[in-house]
C-alpha cells in the first residue's frame, strides 16, 4: 500500500478525516545513531515521505496519540486481519496485539474487517505490480536455464536447489517465494515433496516446483526436465499430455469465467489425456460418480490460484475472473507404479481480450527442453 519495507510500520487512513492532512499518515519507526551502529539505516521521515507519496510521515511514537484523537471522529473502524485461506499462525502477532488493544481502547465503536476491501484491491493487479512480478519471472527463467548446465545423473536435489537460490541472491532477488520441491523420480509424486535430499539418477525425470520474490511479488513455476537429457518415449508422452492441458487451460482464463466452472473443464481436458494414455478406460469414465471423477487418482490438486504479494495469495474466489488478475496454470499426472510425475507451471495475467503468459519467453516444450539441455551443457564443456 505504500512501499515502506521496514519492520513497525504503520498506516492510518481515514477518507473522511476533518483535517485533510489526517486522511493518509504513515508511521515509522524512529532511528537514532544507536540503532543505526546496530541495525543499519532507518527511513528518515522525508525518505519515507519521497518513497511512499504520502505527505504526512509521523515517528510511531505519535502513533498512539493520533489514533485517539481521531477516533472520535470516525463511525467505524476497520482492522487488519489475515483472512488467507492457508494462514496457520499459533502465535498471537504483532497485528493481532494492535486489533486487541483498539477493540479496549475504543469499545463503542463499530469494528469490521479490512480483508475483504484488501482482498479485492489484491486480486487485479496494477501495470506496476504485473512489471515487478515479470522481473521476478525473469530471475526464475535465469535459475532454470543454470539448472539446465549443471543438471547429470548423480548430482544431488539440494545441489540443484542451490544453484537456484544461487541464481535467485546474485540477481537482486532476496530469494525463494516459497520453499521449492526438487523432487527426482518417485518423488514427484509426492505434491509436497520438500526434503530435496536424494540423488538424481539417470532416466528420472527431476520435478522442479519453484519461483523467487522480487521487490515483494512472487514467481511460481514447475518444470520437468530429464536428468539424462533425453525423455523416454513413454516420459514424452505424458509430458506432452500435461503440456497440452496447460495450453488448452491457459486459454480458458478470460473475463467472465467463473473458477468453478473453469476448473470443471480443465478436469474433463484431463479426463481425455489419462484415456488416451492408458490410464483410465472411457467405459469406466462413463459410469463414474460425477463428484468422484476418476482423472483425481493422477491429478489431485487444482489447476490455478491466484498469484501476486503472496504465491497462494488471496483472491475474488467466488467472482468472475477479471482483467488484472494473475493466475498460475499447473496441471499435472502423477503415476506413482512408473516414478513418474509430470507438472507444468506457468504464470498467466488475464487481459481484456483473453490472456497474457507471463512465462512464454521460458522453454516448456519437451523438444525446447532437450535443445535447451544440450546446448548449454556443450557450453560448458567448450
């Protein structure tokens, strides 16, 4: 909301303030020499002023002060929350110790929830948010063409993910938007593979589930490349199969799909590929129960979350898709009795006309894959 990176920062807005100058303050944490020796720099007040546009920048000593003068003024109050679908804290947080100490500090007072306001600011992505999540995705496509040259039979899953991180630091990023799965062989069928502790062995395909943060966005993909460089006929074919998936569910996000609906029809693109590899019979397709479709034995998880401050972040679920949102498309078919586990990952804005694949410059094709491997490993060798 206002670009302020620094821990104890605070923002008070109040559209109906009396003083216009009360409308938008920013509180931030004052520095001193000390804190400098030990912590390194602060913003100043005028630096947060420069950065953040908002006029009024106040130390969060005067934070208290503010909030009960104004208060009165207002009818209602709204409060941070963390309404996220995944959120898990145990702990008290800082925000919830602030909620707690305005509910007894003004106990008359309407209280409702900024979530829902914020979930919707969130959802449609501005040109200067979608330009920070394309350098975070160009970092990612940096680290996937290094894994790409170091990627043999024998290395190991953390060297792999090393070399990501690697990638990810000396690029600006400050790392990993979440924690990636390198998962070699069997362990692609596991969906949240994370220990990324075993050898990579030759004619395995290595799932890599991974993406770096840049200037707070997040990057997500999933790639799949052979350790050995080269798909077997049967890896190629499931490969092309999710392939196809991704690219028939790319073109469904558009304006004025519901998600419902939209990954009800990703199921059934799904359904065709597994008849068509072997792995479901059409007669049994047919006769299924509609609300355990038979596809869920290889394809459990969903094909797209919203994407944006957060990888899994908050969304208009139950709305229409609309231009500015930014979503992952990630099919996948795990065939755990063939160690095999194919996910294809990209990241895709929906436009006003249909759609915009934020990955399209990074190779997906199994062939482009393999040229890609090939070339980059007789560079390394000249």
């Amino acid at each position: 909301l206002c670009g302020i990176d620094q821990e104890e920062t605070i923002l008070l807005l109040f559209p109906d303030a009396l003083d216009p100058k009360d409308r938008e303050i920013l509180f931030v944490r004052e520095t001193s020499p000390e804190i400098a020796i030990w912590e390194g720099h602060k913003f100043s007040q005028e630096e947060a002023r420069e950065l953040s546009g908002i006029a009024n920048v106040q130390w969060t000593s005067a934070y208290e002060a503010t909030l009960k003068r104004l208060v009165p003024q207002a009818a209602m109050l709204y409060l941070n929350s963390n309404e996220h679908l995944r959120q898990s804290n145990e702990v008290e947080t800082r925000t919830d110790r602030m909620n707690a100490a305005v509910r007894r500090q003004f106990p008359l007072h309407e209280v409702r929830r900024s979530a829902p306001i914020m979930h919707r600011v969130r959802s449609r992505k501005t040109a200067e948010e979608v330009e920070q999540m394309r350098r975070a995705i160009a970092i990612t496509g940096k680290a996937f063409e290094r894994v790409c040259r170091f990627l043999k039979p024998g290395v190991m899953e953390y060297a792999v993910e090393a070399e990501i991180t690697h990638e990810f630091i000396r690029n600006g990023s400050r790392g990993h938007a979440y924690t990636p799965i390198i998962a070699s062989g069997f362990s692609a069928c596991v969906l949240h593979y994370i220990d990324n502790d075993q050898a990579c062995k030759d004619g395995d395909v290595i799932l890599m589930d991974f993406g770096c943060e840049y200037g707070g966005y997040a990057s997500d993909m999933t790639r799949c490349l052979p350790v050995n460089g080269r798909f077997t006929d049967r890896q190629r074919a499931v490969y092309n199969a999710v392939l196809r998936v991704k690219n028939e569910a790319t073109k469904l996000l558009r304006p004025g799909t519901m998600l419902a609906d939209y990954h009800k029809e990703v199921g059934k693109l799904m359904e065709s590929e597994l008849i068509g590899l072997g792995l479901l019979d059409k007669h049994d397709v047919a006769k299924q129960d509609p609300e355990r479709p038979l596809y869920k034995k290889y394809f459990m998880h969903g094909t797209s979350h919203f994407i944006g401050l957060d990888v899994h972040d908050v969304g208009l679920w139950t709305e229409p898709i609309d231009e500015g949102m930014v979503f992952t498309v990630e099919p996948g078919i795990y065939i755990r009795e063939e160690n095999l586990g194919i996910r294809l990952e990209n990241d895709v804005l929906v436009t006003k006309d249909g759609q915009d694949d934020l990955f399209k410059d990074i190779p997906v094709e199994a062939e482009a894959v393999e040229e890609l491997m090939a070339a980059v490993r007789k560079e390394v060798e000249a």
